[in-house]
C-alpha cells in the first residue's frame, strides 16, 4: 500500500438482501491505502459490484463497518458522502440534454461553486482526460463516440477533487482497442492524480495491467485472496484462485513488468524514442524495434538502451523467481 494509514476500511461488512438465506457478502474486512488502486475481481454474482457500492452507500450494508479517513461512513448522510466520492460506471450514465461541460460541472454546481470556477474546472479535465474543450464542451452525449463517452465521465467523476473514486467495470463496454487505449491512459493519469481507486471488472488481464492489489472474489462473496498482481501470479491462494487466472502465469508475470518498475539507469545513446513509466517492458521493445531506435527515453531516468533494459528486465524476473 502507499500509506501506512488505510483510506477505506471495510470491517466485517456484510450483505444480506430481505427473503434470502445466504449473504451476498460475506463477512468482509479489508484495507484500502491512500493512493492505492484496487480492483475486485470475481465470476457472476460473487459480490464484487455490491462491495463496491457499499462504499458509497447506494448498497446499504445489512451489518459491519465502513471508515473512509477515520469517518465511520455508514453513519454519515448518504447523499454527502456520495458528492465526495467520484463514481463511474459501464453506460457512464451523461445527461442527454446537458451539454459535456455540464455534464462535467454537475457535481461542482450541487456543492455551491461559481460559475466561473466550474467552467474551468471543466475545461480543466477535459484537458486531462484527452478532449479538446474548444472542440468538446459545447456537444452533447449523443455526438460523442463510446471511448469519449467514457473519458467524460471519469471526468465528470474527477470534478470536485473527490479523494476516492469508484469505478463499476468502466470500460466493459467499450471494444477492445479503444478500450486497451483507455485501460494506458488512465493508467498515466492514476500517475499523476494518486486518487484512491476501487475499480470493479470481471476481466482478470484488466485487474492485472491496472491494479496495485487484487481481490479476487469465489462464488458464494468468498474473498479468496488480495494481493499484489505478482503475488497472485506467483502465489495463488487455493485451486480457485488458480483456476481463475488461468494458464501462462509466467509469461504474464514477465508482461506484467511496467518500465517505471525497473531499477534503471541513463546510457550514453543517441535515437532514444519516448515511453511512459507505464508501459510494459514489451511495449517498450515495441516501440524501439518500430522506430529503429537504440533504445527508450524513460521519464526521470533518462535514455535507456535496449540492452541495458532487457538486462534489468531479466534481474526483475529473476528476484520473482527467487522470491518463489
């Protein structure tokens, strides 16, 4: 975690819905650090969209407690604590009558703020999440693609400043181009914002490229193990755990690897081409090999050659292998 201090607890929190016998989740207690970017994982059913939503309280939990920041939340007025916490979902759920820049400002404009302020802030994270204000603001939802759909609505959910945003498969319905764009991008943007991210997906390679830690949900809201992506990979809990994630943990341990990740040091090499710290080792040869260059510009290191990255690659791989 990236504080010693949990943002979210969850202590046995639990879901039972009126008329059934068996939790929708079970007993649950968890820890959720500042800046930490957690996914929950899991089949159909298993609990992880209504663990989510309890957070936010539009799930009320049947028993438990819920701290965000030592507040004990589920003693809290719902609709504030939800104005404080960014949220996004599958249909992004825009307002087809207001324009983009309201749909950004709608938060901002329930809490009070000027308009001149919340016309900035709008265009603002337009900026941040890759929309042209000029060219985007004054559209409405419908003259959108799905992808910018989305980017508005991570937007709209980063309006006022929340600590906390919550995302419900966000990029689930998206195809699968734009939507390994989208998964890149806001990977970069989680690099510079350092928001506390509880984000929801059935797809275990989405849960994999983007999170810090794992929960990985069983059927019948059993948490079967949170962890690190490497952790899981490496160490799976028990047979379910195992069977999830698949065939070929070892190759997607080595893609697993982020450039940012390395323990790297600059080259005296000409031709280097741009990465980010977020890209993949693999993604990082990629774009070497395409441009013909002799290695990668990695931002806060420096010109990296080709060799020396393959080098630190096989160190990282081998301490994982060590560390098992």
């Amino acid at each position: 975690m990236s504080d010693t201090q949990p943002m979210i607890s969850l202590r046995q929190v639990c879901k039972r819905y009126p008329g059934t016998t068996n939790d929708a989740v079970m007993p649950l207690d968890m820890d959720i650090g500042k800046g930490e970017f957690v996914v929950l994982v899991g089949p159909s059913g298993c609990g992880k969209t209504t663990t989510l939503r309890m957070i936010n309280r539009l799930v009320e939990p049947t028993s438990g407690e819920i701290w965000i920041d030592d507040v004990d939340v589920t003693r809290s007025e719902p609709d504030d604590l939800r104005r404080h916490i960014g949220y996004v979902i599958q249909q992004v759920g825009l307002i087809p009558h207001m324009t983009i820049e309201q749909n950004v400002g709608l938060v901002p404009r329930m809490l009070g703020w000027p308009k001149a302020r919340i016309k900035e802030r709008s265009s603002e994270l337009l900026e941040l999440v890759g929309l042209d204000p000029d060219k985007h603001a004054r559209r409405y939802p419908k003259q959108l693609s799905g992808g910018q759909q989305q980017r508005v609505g991570v937007a709209r959910a980063l309006a006022a400043d929340p600590p906390i945003m919550l995302m419900d498969e966000p990029f689930g319905a998206i195809d699968p181009v734009t939507r390994e764009r989208l998964q890149e991008e806001f990977l970069r943007l989680q690099e510079r914002i350092k928001k506390t991210i509880v984000f929801v997906t059935h797809d275990i390679d989405e849960a994999l490229k983007l999170g810090d830690r794992i929960a990985i949900f069983a059927e019948g809201s059993r948490l079967a193990q949170f962890a690190t992506p490497l952790e899981i990979l490496t160490h799976p809990a028990d047979d379910f755990v195992r069977s999830f994630i698949g065939e070929g943990a070892a190759i997607r341990r080595l893609a697993l690897l982020r450039v940012g990740d390395l323990d790297l040091t600059p080259d005296s090499i000409d031709g280097a081409v741009p990465v980010d710290r977020v890209h993949t080792v693999a993604q990082a040869l990629e774009r070497a090999l395409q441009a013909n260059a002799a290695g990668v510009d990695v931002p806060g290191v420096g010109p990296v050659s080709v060799q020396s990255l393959m080098l630190a690659t096989a160190v990282a791989r081998l301490t994982d292998q060590v560390s098992r």
